[in-house]
C-alpha cells in the first residue's frame, strides 16, 4: 500500500467512526425530544 493509500485507508475508518457517532448522538437526541414531548 502506498502512503496515500494508507491516508485514504485510515481516513475512510475515521470518516466512518464520526459518521456512527453523530448517527448516535442524532438517535439520541431524538429520543430525548419524544421523553420531553411525553411528559409535557
């Protein structure tokens, strides 16, 4: 593998890390509106 293909490589595995993370916290903010809607 070449140097930017290792770049690339671990890039793409920090691109997809952050992108679940975000999908998380979004899922849990959702949540968290629908708890406070409840109990309103």
């Amino acid at each position: 593998m070449t140097q930017v293909g290792r770049i690339a490589y671990y890039l793409g595995i920090s691109m997809n890390y952050f992108i679940s993370k975000i999908s998380c916290i979004i899922q849990m903010i959702d949540e968290w509106t629908c708890h406070l809607r409840l109990y309103q």
